[in-house]
C-alpha cells in the first residue's frame, strides 16, 4: 500500500490533513465510513469519445480522513469490493462515472449498487434543492466547481482547458509514450482528492431530497440513452411492424371503398415525376443522336426539389405530343431513321403553330383504335398525353440501350403496351373529373356530420380552420352515439400512419 503523503484542507465539513494513498491488488479492502465521496479521472474527452478510459480512480473517506487511489487495472477489483458494501457512494455527474467505471467491470457492478439505492449524485440533489427553494437552477450549479463555490466556498482548480498539455488534471493517461504504465504526478496526487471530498462535503452541505433516489437511476438511463441510444428487441419490433403494416392495410382498403383518394399515393408528385420523365428521356433521345446543337437546357434548382431539371421549352401541347407519339410509331422499326423521328420531333416541340397535318391525324385516330387509346381523349389534361409518350420513349430508349435495337429495330408495340401499362396504375388520371383531395374529402364529410350533430365539438388548427378527428377524440363521437365507418376507418389508418 504505497503512501503519497498528506493534504492540507479547509472547507466545510472537513478541515485538516486528509492522508493520500494508493490501494493495489492483493491490499486489504479498507473499513469504509457510512459514505465515501468518488470521482474518476480519464483520459481527455473528444468529440468521438464521449466515455474515455478511466486513468485513476479517487474515493474519500471521511472516517479515516483518506483519499485512496486506485489505478485502472485495479478499478474493477476495488469497486466490486465496494458496491457488495452497504456504503452510501457520492458522485458529481453519475451519467459519466458509471459508464467509464462499468466499461472496465464486465459484471457492471455499479449499476447492481445504483439499482439497490446505495449511489447518490450530488449535481441531482443540489438541482432538485434549488427547484425546491428557489424555483429554478443557477447556470453555475452544472459543474463540481460551481456547486463547491456556491455551497462550500471552495474554489476547486480544474486546470486550463486551452492549455492541457501543461494542466495537472488535464494530462491523466494510461501508458507513457514508451509504453510504459503512467504513474500520476506529486501534483495530480495533490489536487486529484479535493474532487472526492468537495463531492462528500456537498452530501453533508445539502440534505437529502425525497425523489433524489429515483432521478440519480434516471440520469444513468439518460446518459446511456445520449451515448447508445434505445436498445431495441428487433423480433418484437418486427412483429409489432408487421400487425400495424396490416392494420393500416386493411383500414386504407375501408377508406377506398368511401372513394377517399388512396392514402399511399402523392398524386401531385406522381404527375410531377411523369413530366421530369418526359424530360429526361426526350433529352436521351435528342443527346444519342446529336440533336442538341441549338437547344438550350440547363441546371437549375427548383423550389421543390434541387435534383429537378428545369428546361428552356414549355412542355409541348397535347397536339404536338400527338405528333411525336405517331413520329415514334414511324421510324420505330429502324433504328438508324431515329435521327430524322428525333429531329422531327425536336421541331414539333418547339413549333407552338405547327399543325396536326391531316395524314398524321388519320394516322393518330389508327394508333387510338389498334391500341384502345380512346379515353386517352377525354382524360385529365395536361398529364394523360404527356405521361402516355414519356413512357413510350422511356421504353424505347431502354430497347436501344439493353434490348438489342440497333439490330432489330424498335419493338413500338412493346413500348406502347408497357405506356399502358403505367397508366393503368394512374386510373385518376383516366377522368376529366377534377380530382378531391384527401383533405377537401374528410373535411366536406365531418361538415355534414356537424350539420346533423351541431353540438358535437371538434378541434380545429388554428391558421385553417379544419377539423382535426384522432383517436383520442373518438369519445366525442361515443357521446352523440355516432356510429360512421369512414370516420372510423379514417382515426383508424392515421392511427397507424404515425407510427411510421
């Protein structure tokens, strides 16, 4: 047991020589008073670790008025001795202790002491105090040097931040830079203990408050939740996925049968992505056969989405992509007259007073009727034409790329059964209707329910006014003895959407 001398101390609730020794395997375990105060040093803390190895460990007792140093190999032998003992421990900043102290004890003897109530955090006492008597925490009570000030009018020195390599307390480390085991110096020795005991004295300055107990297990939890993060069981959370993916499947398909727009589809992004569609292949198409010389695009980010590309043309009328579809449809079989359907093409997009010349227009009426296109008419403007082309040249150029076109010439017919195809998925787009949303949809039925029910009370967002209807207002419902199925459906699938 190697003896490191004596301090001189003057601070409330111990004043005299506080002896400083090491304790080292194979040591008896010292006779410990009612309560120690302990602190750790470590390694520096950086950004990536946030738990340093422990370098020493310091534990004050008072009954013996000393200060025993245990190096990090020995931290684990002397802890495990120390948490079986029916010894109140102190900390400042448990969250931190603990973790660098269990990182070396497989065993996690600490946690097994904090669960039994016997580890006390002083910077949690003092916080619940100052709420107690004051009402609310100084910013100098976060810190083991604020809270000695203030309570013990003791000025602990913690070493210069922004000068660590000359800073006693700020220099602890495992080996020395020829790999030797590092010994701590005279003067390390000398401020290391006024941490333990400034920590004991604080337990003996500020009573015990009734919840302190509970909120120093509550700071470990919080600071392994900081460092790891919640631990998950992924077999429960698989399963408990599973049910909530089939429960919102199965209330989406009572909202369909309302005629509720489908909740898993963004329309508007939809008809967004089919026009930067049209784009991209026409401009593939424009690029493979040199076609761009005098057609301007460009990068530009937009509002929306900054991976958007935005061109210098507007996109062609329905007319001129009538022309471009019966373009495509007449050089589809070769691929080298693709050059002369692209500059065609390129000259019907940028002509606004070309007109439909009557062979194509014949031959466009051919293409509706061989391909059953005739609601294609009669669709929702603006996006039906445009998406039934993008597809088609998105097919096409996938041909030529991958399926041997050069060879074989362009297969127009697979090209147009794959467009179909698309479009299929898209029936809303397939009506001149003007299309409800899902919010116009709820909103238009909860004001019929409230035309019924004038006194039902809903809550309202404060800018819109609309009604806001969640599980947890489903009583309000119970109380007018409302029974509506699409309500239900509707709480039931935002109930499960949030969750994901």
């Amino acid at each position: 047991m190697q003896d490191l001398g004596t301090i001189d101390v003057s601070m409330k609730h111990c004043v005299g020589q506080v002896h400083v020794k090491v304790w080292e395997h194979g040591d008896p375990f010292p006779e410990l008073g009612p309560s120690v105060g302990v602190d750790t040093e470590t390694e520096l803390i950086t950004e990536t670790m946030l738990d340093p190895p422990v370098v020493v460990l310091g534990v004050y007792d008072n009954a013996s008025h000393t200060c025993w140093i245990v190096y990090w190999y020995d931290v684990t032998e002397f802890m495990r001795n120390l948490n079986c003992r029916d010894v109140e421990q102190r900390y400042f900043n448990l969250g931190f202790d603990e973790q660098v102290l269990d990182n070396e004890d497989d065993e996690a003897s600490l946690m097994t002491a904090i669960d039994s109530g016997r580890v006390r955090d002083m910077q949690i006492r003092i916080h619940l105090h100052q709420i107690a008597k004051v009402g609310w925490i100084r910013g100098n009570l976060y810190s083991l040097a604020g809270c000695a000030l203030a309570f013990l009018n003791c000025t602990l020195d913690k070493g210069d931040p922004n000068d660590p390599e000359n800073s006693a307390r700020l220099t602890f480390r495992r080996f020395n830079k020829d790999g030797s085991r590092y010994k701590i110096t005279q003067e390390q020795a000398k401020y290391l203990p006024f941490d333990c005991i400034s920590t004991w004295c604080l337990g003996e300055e500020v009573a015990e408050q009734p919840t302190e107990v509970a909120h120093t297990k509550g700071m470990v939890v919080l600071a392994h939740i900081s460092k790891n993060g919640l631990r998950v069981d992924m077999p429960v959370f698989e399963a408990m996925e599973k049910k909530l993916l089939a429960a919102r499947d199965e209330a989406r398909e009572r909202l369909l049968q309302f005629g509720f727009p489908d909740p898993y589809k963004d329309a508007a992004k939809e008809a967004r992505d089919a026009r930067i569609l049209f784009y991209s292949e026409y401009e593939i198409l424009l690029r493979r056969h040199g076609l761009l010389t005098g057609w301007k695009l460009f990068e530009k980010p937009s509002e929306e989405d900054e991976d958007v590309r935005v061109y210098d043309f507007q996109m062609p009328k329905k007319l001129n992509l009538r022309a471009m579809l019966c373009y495509m449809y007449n050089h589809s079989e070769c691929v080298d007259e693709m050059d002369t359907m692209a500059l065609n093409v390129q000259t019907v997009a940028e002509d606004e007073n070309l007109t439909f010349r009557k062979h194509l227009k014949d031959f466009y009426g051919e293409l509706l009727d061989r391909y059953n296109l005739l609601a294609f008419d009669v669709a929702r403007k603006g996006i039906v034409m445009t998406a039934l082309v993008a597809y088609t040249m998105q097919d096409l150029n996938d041909q030529y790329e991958n399926r041997g076109a050069r060879t074989a010439g362009y297969n127009f017919d697979e090209a147009i059964e794959y467009a179909s195809e698309q479009l299929d998925k898209h029936p809303d787009w397939l009506t001149s209707d003007t299309p409800i949303g899902p919010r116009k949809f709820f909103q238009d039925h909860v004001k019929k329910i409230l035309e019924v029910y004038p006194k039902l009370e809903l809550d309202t967002t404060p800018k819109s006014g609309d009604v806001k209807l969640t599980l947890k207002d489903r009583w309000r419902l119970d109380e007018f003895n409302i029974r509506d199925k699409f309500l239900d459906a509707y709480i039931d699938f935002n109930h499960c959407q949030k969750y994901f």
